[in-house]
C-alpha cells in the first residue's frame, strides 16, 4: 500500500519505465535465443544434420523475417489499407489537425500524416517504422466526442509512441515470436515422422534435448507471445507518461481515457495485429473484474483504471 | 595491442562525433522554435483584427476586453518588428490571458456564439497561442538539454574543443519582474459580504 502513497514525478515514472521494458526486452533475447537453441538441436537430432544448427535458424529467420519486413516498412499502407482510412485536412478537421501540429512543435517531431477513420467507436492508433513515416489515425467518434484538451492528451499518448519507437520495436519482437513459432511448428512435423536415425544411435544427451525441445515446441510460442504482451503493456504505460511530458496536463488523457473506456462500442475496423497500436484496447473485454491478472495477461493495454492511477500520480 | 588502440580510437572518434552533431543539431533546433514562435505571432498579429471587426458589434459594452485585445496586438506587432524572443514569448502570453476572457463573453452571448466567423477566427487565436506555448516549451527544453551537455564532463570537452558558447534561449523566472511582489499584492485581500 505503501507505493500508492509514494507519488512520483513524470521523470521518475518515465525512468522505472524505461528500466521496467529494458528488463522485460531483455529477458525476451534471452528467452528467445534459449528456446531457439533447444528447438534447433532437437530438430538437428531429428534430421541428423547436426553442423546445420545456423542453417536452419537461418530459414526460420528468413521466413518469419519476410512477412514482418514487409508489415514493418509498409505497415502505415497496409493498416490504412485494411481501416479504410481518409486524409485529415486542416478545414473538415480542423481540431485534429492544429492539435497534432502543436504536440508535434512541443515534442520537437515532423508532423505525422494524419487520417481520419470513419468509425463511432473512439479511439486512435499510430503506425510507421520512424517519426519521418509517421501515421496517426483517428476515428470520427474520437474527434466527436473529446474536447480539444483531451484530443492533445491522446494525440500526445500516440506520439510518444511514436518518439519512442515502439511500433518498430513491436515489429522487431513480432519476428521473433513468428521465429520460435515456426521453429516449434517444425520440430513437431519432424517428430511426427520420426526421423532417420535409429533409437540406439542417440546417445542420453540428445534425448534430453529432444524431450526438452518437445515442451519448448509447445509452450516456446505461447510463452513468447506473453512476453510480447508484456512488452506492448509496459510501452503504454511509457507513452502515457511520455504524453504527460508534452502536454503538462495528466487530466487531459485521464479524461479522455474514462470517455473512452465508457463507450460501450466496439472498434468494427481493428483485428489481433493492429490492436497493440491503439490508445486503448480496441476489442471491449467483456469480462473485466471478473478474471483479474489471468485476462490482463494476454490483454495488449493495461486495464484503464491502472493508466489512470499511474497518470493522477504525476498530477 | 594495435587493433585494440584502432578499436578505442574508432570508438572515440564516433563519440566525438555524436557529440558535436547533438551541439549542432540542439542550435538548429532552437533556431527553428525561435522562428516558429515568430510566426504564430506574425499570423496572431493579423487575426486579431479579424476578430475586432467581426465582433465588435455584438460586444459593444464590453469594451474593456476590446482595449486588452488592442494592446495584446500592439505588444505583438511590436516584439515581431523587434526580433526578441523573450519579447516575442511575453507577447504570446498576454493574448493567451485575454482569449479565456473573450471566450466566457462568446459562450454567454447565443447571438455571437452562432457566428461561425467568430467562432472560426476564435479557434484560429487559441490554436496559434497553443503553437506559441508548445514551441516555447521545447525553446526551453532544448536550451536546457544544450547546456547541461555544455558544462557536464565529458562532453564539456568537446563543446571546448569545436567552442560552443552557451545558449540564451528565453530568461527564466529567475530573474524580473515577475518575482516581486508587489505591496498591492502583499496586502490582504479585503471581501465585502
């Protein structure tokens, strides 16, 4: 209880931050290289091609990397692509547009483009592999419902996204949960077919790996995707504090977090990929209290009601 | 041993680098501000007659506000033609004093607060004094950043070696007006019930 009554300044928030995700990368390296390891030695024991470990890391890289190069340099098309998104200009939106202009002056980064989703649920994401191709979007019933003042604290929440580079750090993680996946999803064929080498060829220490590499298969991608999670809830909590920075005023983006989170509409145009990229969890969850850190677990936003103690913290 | 000292030598050239570009890149970026917060005030400068004329005539008791508006304008065109930037940053100030005013008054009168002009050339006005107030935010985060890198070791050295002078940016509340009080404020405010 004893934290609650510690307050904390916005530049004590963004430094636990910081900290907080560079553990939680960090261990996902290492989580990552570890399960990669086991799985290809498993399946290097399967195919007897033990000198191949790289190798096959190497495909495996190679074919999660493929897909996620292309989500990452042309994330912006494909989301504005799949959301159905218009151009904002500064006479039909003209709020939006002045508002994204001056956090971008006081953040100090080149005006995003902008665009506007014809959508009643609000809520707004940010896209694009640096500042330079940034993308911020909005939908109609965002710009309705917020006052210019909640407006800035959202847009801000979207632009310390995008200072911080998350979406290219999401990307990144994404490739390598894709890896593990893959990964597993192979040594499980290989162990279907059982493999050319005979039982009294292996010695005790590859049928531990083998064991070992079988629980990895199965839990490896579950696991990584978790920690992925993890990591997209922590980068909320950086860019609501990183908001703060611009704006100086928590009450903005707490108000319209509680707007946001009482409209009972769900986002139409959102799917599993681009939910990280929304100020708030697109997807309304239906269950909320009931199941408590089980749900928050594999949710991609932290509850509101703990960004909102976090926010009145830096008031 | 050789390589090892290359390495080192590599590695410290790229640093040196790095730390010349912050110095440089800061200056540009202070620069940029500076002009940014001359441009909304040059656009504020040709807005607010705008308004004037626009409302005048709904507003004719509430003359006061008028005058503020007037000599907010004044002070303006003033500290653009003079290039100062503490000047310029005042004058941003007192239009974002007088802008709730006018807004209270707008919301209060149903007649204007239907006229889209007014209602436009207010958002304009309150849009350019938020440009004004963020680009003087980063003027001063950056003046900041920029001299602390200044006067801290180790990149004091190379701010030494290439020169960099320290920043002016805007005066803080240090120093001024704005810390004295006056006998006027010190006094007890009297209340009449």
């Amino acid at each position: 209880m004893f934290y609650i009554l510690y307050m904390k300044n916005i530049y004590e928030v963004q430094r636990a931050n910081k900290i907080k995700s560079f553990f939680i990368v960090t261990f996902f390296a290492v989580f990552v290289a570890l399960a990669t390891y086991v799985l290809v030695r498993a399946l290097g024991i399967y195919s007897g091609y033990m000198p191949g470990n790289l190798g096959i890391v190497g495909i495996a890289l190679f074919v999660s990397g493929i897909s996620s190069f292309f989500g990452y340099y042309y994330s912006d098309k494909i989301v504005l692509g799949i959301s159905g998104a218009r151009p904002a200009n500064r006479n039909n939106d003209f709020v939006f547009y002045t508002v994204a202009q001056n956090i971008s002056i006081g953040a100090g980064v080149p005006v995003p483009k902008l665009y506007v989703i014809p959508d009643s649920a609000p809520n707004a994401f940010a896209t694009g592999r640096d500042p330079k191709h940034a993308v911020i979007c909005a939908t109609t019933g965002l710009l309705e419902k917020l006052d210019r003042t909640e407006l800035e604290g959202v847009i801000a929440h979207e632009i310390s996204h995008i200072k911080n580079y998350d979406t290219r750090l999401m990307s990144v993680v994404s490739v390598m949960v894709g890896l593990i996946a893959l990964l597993g999803d192979w040594l499980m064929r290989a162990s279907w077919f059982g493999g050319k080498s005979d039982d009294d060829n292996r010695s005790s220490t590859s049928s531990i790996f083998l064991v070992v590499g079988i629980v990895f298969a199965i839990l490896s991608p579950i696991i990584g995707q978790l920690i992925q999670l993890a990591i997209s809830r922590r980068r909320e909590y950086g860019a609501d504090a990183g908001a703060i920075e611009i704006t100086r005023q928590p009450s903005g983006l707490v108000s319209a977090l509680i707007k946001i989170s009482s409209d009972k509409e769900a986002l139409e145009v959102a799917n599993k990929a681009t939910a990280h990229l929304f100020v708030s969890n697109p997807f309304k969850d239906k269950n909320q209290g009931s199941v408590g850190w089980f749900a928050d677990l594999f949710n991609t936003h932290p509850p509101i009601s703990e960004r909102i103690k976090a926010l009145k913290s830096m008031a | 041993m050789i390589y090892v000292l290359f390495a080192i030598l590599v590695i410290l050239i790229f640093w040196v680098i790095s730390i010349y570009n912050f110095f440089v890149s800061t200056k540009t970026r202070v620069g940029a501000s500076i002009q940014e917060i001359g441009n909304q005030l040059k656009r504020q400068s040709e807005l607010i007659p705008n308004l004037e004329a626009s409302a005048k005539g709904y507003l004719k008791h509430e003359k006061g506000i008028f005058d503020e508006l007037t000599s907010a304008r004044k002070q303006i065109s003033s500290a653009v033609s003079s290039g100062d930037v503490n000047k310029m940053a005042d004058a941003g100030k007192m239009l974002s004093d007088v802008l709730p005013k006018i807004q209270v008054i707008v919301e209060s009168n149903p007649e204007i607060k239907a006229n889209e002009l007014v209602k436009s050339l207010m958002d304009e006005l309150r849009d350019t004094s938020d440009k004004i107030m963020y680009a003087r935010r980063l003027l001063i985060d950056l003046t900041a950043d920029y001299n602390v890198k200044l006067v801290t070791f180790p990149s004091s050295v190379v701010a030494g070696i290439f020169r960099f002078e320290k920043l002016k940016g805007l005066e803080t509340s240090e120093e001024g007006d704005k810390l004295k009080v006056t006998e006027a404020e010190a006094k007890t405010p009297k209340i009449n019930l």
